[in-house]
C-alpha cells in the first residue's frame, strides 16, 4: 500500500507529461506498457502509482568538495537504490543537507527504474521459478566490472554487501558473483552491478512472457 504521505502527493500531483497524465487518469495500469511501448517515465509520481509497493535503500552517502573562487564549497552526495519484484533503479544526488540529497536521489532512482528479467538459468536446478537469472551477465561502471552466474535455489546471493542489498531490492534471492577493479568505489560497484542486471533484457527470449510474475 502507499502510505499516507505518497498518496497526498499523488493526489496533488498535475500531471506535465502525455505518460502521466495517462497514469493519472487510468488508461495506463501496469509498468510494463511504459516499457513494451518505449515510453519514457519524467514524473517519479508515475513510479508510486504503478509501483506501489517499491522499496528504498541507501547505498552511500559521502561529503564532496568543490574549490570555487570563494573558497571550498561542501556538500553531501546521496546514492540510493529503489526496487520491487523485477525492476531495480539507482540514482544520485548532491546538496548541502543530507536528507534533502536521499530525497533528490530517490527521485532520480525512481526516473531510471528499469525491468530486469528474473528466471531459473542454474543447469543445477531447473525449477523454472523466478529466484535467480536467466542467464550470465555482467556490468562496467569505471574501473569496476561485475559478472553475474544464475544459481541454485537455496543456495543465496554470494556476493558483497552492496550487491546483496541490490538484489534483494529486486527480489533475486540465488546468484553467484564475482568481480575485477576498484570495488571499494560504491558508487562504481553500484552501478556496475545496476549495468549488470540491465543487461538481461538484451537478450529477449521468444518465449518471454512480459506479464509473468511471482
């Protein structure tokens, strides 16, 4: 359910664009007609609407400084990540107060939300369910490359805690993975793994139903 303070702001939300105003008025009721018509989501109120049960992690949090002629000038960089059964989004954001950074960020998060493909691709398992990929993949950002395994069910997410964290947002609860370059740059590692699950839908099966989900 939105919670009370979301459902407000959808209620007080004037849609700007053709897409939410088409939300707003119903005519469009699932997520994935945005993506089987490439039509693109600018209003974060379009995600609370059509993804109501999206949930929200911070990744990172850092103090950024920038040399001005006025001197150094601080602010604080915000890197969270939004998601439910089957779509994942990352975004980031600079202010001078951390909790207005995490709100830009979800926004920002929100606006890149995209589908990723969840199967049972483990030669291990074959259940056909939707606990882990369909196939490898892997992911660049930086220095950082991340390649995924799908995994047998029970087996869990191997991989470190700002992976783990990704993709228990996206509900993919078995996974091997293993990386190369400079991990400990979050933001990188983020986003790489982000890439990563992306890629899933680069390769469309014939048999891929949209609408399949837990």
């Amino acid at each position: 359910m939105v919670n009370k303070m979301a459902q407000r702001d959808i209620e007080e939300w004037v849609p700007k664009t053709r897409v939410g105003k088409l939300v707003k008025e119903g005519f469009i009721t699932s997520i994935n007609e945005l993506f089987q018509n490439v039509m693109p989501i600018r209003e974060p109120q379009i995600v609370d609407i059509l993804l109501p049960n999206l949930k929200e992690e911070v990744l990172d949090i850092n103090l950024v400084q920038k040399q001005t002629d006025a001197g150094e000038k601080s602010r604080f960089k915000a890197t969270v990540a939004v998601g439910t059964a089957g779509f994942l989004g990352i975004g980031e954001a600079k202010n001078l107060e951390i909790g207005p950074a995490i709100r830009q960020a979800i926004i920002h998060a929100k606006l890149n939300i995209a589908p990723i493909r969840r199967g049972c691709g483990s030669h291990e398992c074959k259940c056909g369910g939707l606990h882990s990929l369909p196939f490898k993949v892997s992911g660049k950002c930086g220095s950082v490359r991340v390649f995924l395994k799908p995994a047998p069910r029970g087996l869990g997410i191997v991989a470190a805690k700002t992976v783990k964290t990704i993709f228990k947002l996206a509900k993919i609860e078995d996974v091997w993975s293993w990386t190369k370059g400079h991990t400990k740059t979050t933001v990188n590692f983020a986003k790489a793994t982000f890439y990563a699950l992306k890629n899933t839908y680069k390769v469309m099966s014939p048999v891929w139903d949209w609408t399949r989900r837990e």
